[in-house]
C-alpha cells in the first residue's frame, strides 16, 4: 500500500521547519548508507543526530502523531528519528532498497523497518525533477507532493529518486516499525478501521453494529499485532 497523507505541516510549520534544517550543517548522504544503495547514492543529507535534525525531526513526528490517517495506516511500534536530504545540479538517488534493520547509531535502538515516509519541505514547482519512484508488481508510482505531505509506502520495496535537474528539492525520511509486521494485514486493518470511522459517523460510536465491527479491529489487531 502506498497512502498519500497531506498537510501534515501547516505551510507555517513547513517554514519552520525549513528555518531549522537550511541552517543545520549538511554532509554527503552516504553517511548513512548501506552497501548497495552507497552506490547508488548522490544527495546531502542534514548530519544525523545534529541538533537540527532532532529539532526539526521532532516537530515532524509530533505533526504525524496527530495525524489520525498516519496513526491507523502505519500503527507505528517504533520511529526510526527522522534524516533530511536535499538535492540539487543533477543529483539523484538510483534503484535501492532500504536495510530492512536500522540501528542508531551508538546506541541500543534498533528497529526492523516496515514502512518508509518521505514528506515533502518543497513545493513542486520549485525544483525540476526529484520525483519519488517506487516500484511494485503493477509497476512504477511516480511521487512529488506539495511542501507539508507525506507518502507512506512499504519499505520493501525497490525505489529511487530521480535526478533533480533544476532548484532543489529538500524532503525530510525516515522509516518506521509497525505494530503489525505483515503488509497486507496491516492494509486489511486500516480499510476495516476506516469502514468504522465512516460507519460510526452515521449512525453513532453507540451502534450495536459499529460496536461489533470495533470488537473485530481490535481482535484483530490483537492477533496480528506486537506491543
Ligand atoms: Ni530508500
């Protein structure tokens, strides 16, 4: 499933945002990068861990915590913290897959990453290229969104960046660990979820039917889930 998931930040938190990250101190994007994907990769990315970063991070996953669509499509168990890349004069980022385990650097953290996000600081019309290709077996979803939207989308899967050939697109990603580990589980949980939310807003969160319908998302996320 990829799930488009827009204005998460405000155009007034976007600005904030940029204000903390342009002015952060930025390094070659392959410090970050597995062995494959070092080949494949040209960017700059925010220096992890840097106080910019953290700041500007932690603003973005508290716009996502408050985002209900992102809470029921991912069920996030644990948050990568967020990077920043920016690319500009022909940069890209070629065919990759994202390591399936990420560890924080110097310390315990680790995660399996489930999904990957990648949310837009840049307005479209500002940059030439730097389109989000992500690829499955119905083929390729060409992604670029409005500065302050996110795309969720499995992070198994085989994605790219294309050469940004005009302006430069800076975009803030992370990944994440469900709750529930298998896709299309999650996928089911997030239709049937939604199904409820519209349910209950016609006929009441008291309806036998929409009481019954919530026991069953909550059985089922019991069964398929990880705390
Ligand atoms: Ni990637």
């Amino acid at each position: 499933m990829m799930l488009k998931i827009e204005k998460i930040l405000s155009p007034n938190e976007v600005q904030a945002c940029r204000a903390i990250v342009d002015a952060g101190e930025w390094v070659d994007g392959n410090e970050t990068s597995g062995h494959q994907s070092r080949l494949a990769k040209r960017n700059a990315q925010l220096k992890e861990g840097s106080d910019a970063a953290r700041e500007a991070g932690q603003l973005i996953l508290a716009a996502l915590g408050r985002s209900p669509t992102f809470v029921a499509a991912a069920l996030p168990l644990k948050v990568f913290p967020p990077l920043f890349n920016r690319y500009q004069g022909g940069q890209a980022f070629g065919n990759h897959v994202d390591n399936a385990m990420r560890q924080l650097r110097g310390s315990e953290f680790r995660i399996r990453s489930d999904l990957s996000c990648t949310l837009f600081l840049e307005d479209p019309e500002n940059y030439e290229g730097g389109e989000l290709v992500v690829e499955d077996l119905f083929g390729e979803h060409r992604v670029k969104l409005a500065a302050g939207d996110a795309v969720l989308y499995s992070a198994a899967s085989i994605h790219r960046v294309t050469p940004v050939t005009g302006g430069t697109r800076t975009a803030c990603f992370f990944w994440l660990q469900s709750m529930v580990r298998e896709n299309e589980a999650r996928e089911q949980l997030f239709r049937l979820d939604r199904s409820v939310q519209t349910l209950s807003a016609e006929r009441g969160g008291g309806d036998p039917l929409v009481v019954e319908l919530t026991n069953l998302y909550h059985n089922l996320l019991r069964r398929w889930g990880d705390a």
